[in-house]
C-alpha cells in the first residue's frame, strides 16, 4: 500500500468514526474532512526509522508550502497506523496547539506507550466537542 492509499484510509476510517458519533461528514473542503461545519485535516503513519539510531515512530507532515498546512483545519489528527489488521491509534489534537510546527513525531513504535507532548490528545475524541464548543 502506497502512503497515499494509506492516507485515503486514514481519512475513510475518522470519517466513519465521526460518523459514528453522529456528525455528518463530507470529504474535501479546506481539508480532508468537514464535520458538521468542523474543518478536519487526517494524517496517517506507518512506524519508521525516522533516526539515524534505527528508533522507529511515527512522522506527520503537518504543514508543507503548497501541500499541507495544519491551520486549515481546527483539528488534526494524526493516526499510527500500528498494524495493518488491526485500528490505528489516533491523537486528536487541536490545530492552534500546533503553532508553527511542520512536523508532529510520536517517537515510538508502540504509540500507546507514549508518554511526551502530544499523550494528553491520545484516543481524546472529545477534542472535537471542545473544539466545536468553542474550548
């Protein structure tokens, strides 16, 4: 599976749990996703060697001039795709937390397990109630 193939199922599997929650989605606008009127923009990552020490994680792209750019979207997330038969682990992170970043790394290959910056937004779908609530 390509990155791109990868990233179009990233996009279908939030879609359908955004769905699931009752929001109604449609793909594209601004992003990848909008949910009820919720700008989403999806990354998704297989774990790699992202060190010269062989450690493997994760690496989203999360703004590239003429690509990508995170303040698009009020929310991004980003999902390791951990193993292909199995869900991925989602981080549910408020876009303006980003800053100025242009890469997000969860720097292990059991996301999990992780424990540094961006833990607090594992599995945290209620990013989008906050989001959309204004918080």
């Amino acid at each position: 599976m390509t990155g791109q193939e990868l990233g179009v199922l990233g996009e279908l599997w939030v879609m359908r749990q955004l769905q699931r929650a009752g929001l109604d989605v449609a793909m594209g606008g601004p992003a990848d996703l909008v949910a009820d009127g919720l700008v989403v923009e999806v990354k998704t990552a297989r774990p790699r060697r992202y060190r010269g020490d062989g450690r493997r994680g994760y690496q989203f792209c999360v703004s590239k001039e003429g690509h990508t750019n995170h303040k698009r979207a009020a929310v991004v997330i980003c999902l390791c795709w951990w193993d292909p038969t199995a869900d991925p682990v989602a981080f549910v992170i408020p876009s303006g937390r980003l800053g100025d970043l242009h890469k997000v790394v969860i720097p292990t290959a059991q996301p999990w397990t992780y424990a540094g910056k961006w833990a607090r937004y594992y599995r945290r779908w209620e990013t989008i109630a906050d989001v959309m609530g204004g918080g």
